[in-house]
C-alpha cells in the first residue's frame, strides 16, 4: 500500500490526518501488506511514520532523484541522513501530530473471491 504524498504532507500539523494515516497502516499491517510512504520532506513527517511500524519511506528528505550510475552511493547518504534525522527527533519532546492524503495500492496480489 503507498500513502500518497498528499496525506503524508500533513501527519505532523493535523491531528485528523495523523489519525488516518495511524489507520491506514494499522489496517495495512493487519492485512499483511507492506507500507511506503510518499513525499516525506520534513524530518517531523519522518518521526511520525517511524511511530506507526514497519514503513518504507521515500521523498526529498531522504534523497533526491539521480543518475543510475549514483544511486548506490545515493542510497548510502540517504541511509545515514535518516538515521541522523530520527537519532535528532528521538531528543526533541513528544508533541501531536496531522494532516494528509492516502491512496491505497496493491503490491499486485488478488485474492480470490
């Protein structure tokens, strides 16, 4: 399931949106699907999805676009700038967080019915 960057924009200023992305990946976990989540810019977005389980992330904060030939070295760099971000957001106090937009994707499986 991808949570677009339209919902995840907003997981750390509106409460509402914070409860439905909390939801969403409760009910994704639940159902045995894997969580990414789009479009995470700011290192408060990252700290609020990290307190909603196992989810993949991508979005500026954590690389930008390159060449194919980069993207290994990119990975790196982008691996150590979120553990740097969530090492700084675990010291700053707990606050409530908001507002975003989900769509919710198959990873290609289809039950029978």
């Amino acid at each position: 399931m991808k949570l677009d960057r339209l919902l995840v924009a907003g997981v750390d200023t509106n409460p509402r949106s914070a409860a439905i992305v909390r939801s969403i990946v409760a009910l994704c976990h639940g159902l045995g699907l894997q969580v990414v989540a789009e479009g995470v810019e700011r290192t408060a977005q990252l700290e609020f999805l990290s307190h909603c389980g196992p989810i993949s992330a991508q979005g500026f904060l954590l690389g930008q676009p390159v060449e194919a030939n980069a993207a290994h070295a990119e990975a790196q760099a982008a691996s150590a700038r979120v553990r740097l971000a969530l090492e700084a957001a675990a010291q700053l106090p707990r606050r409530e967080l908001g507002e975003s937009l989900v769509f919710v994707g198959s990873s290609g499986r289809r039950r029978a019915t």
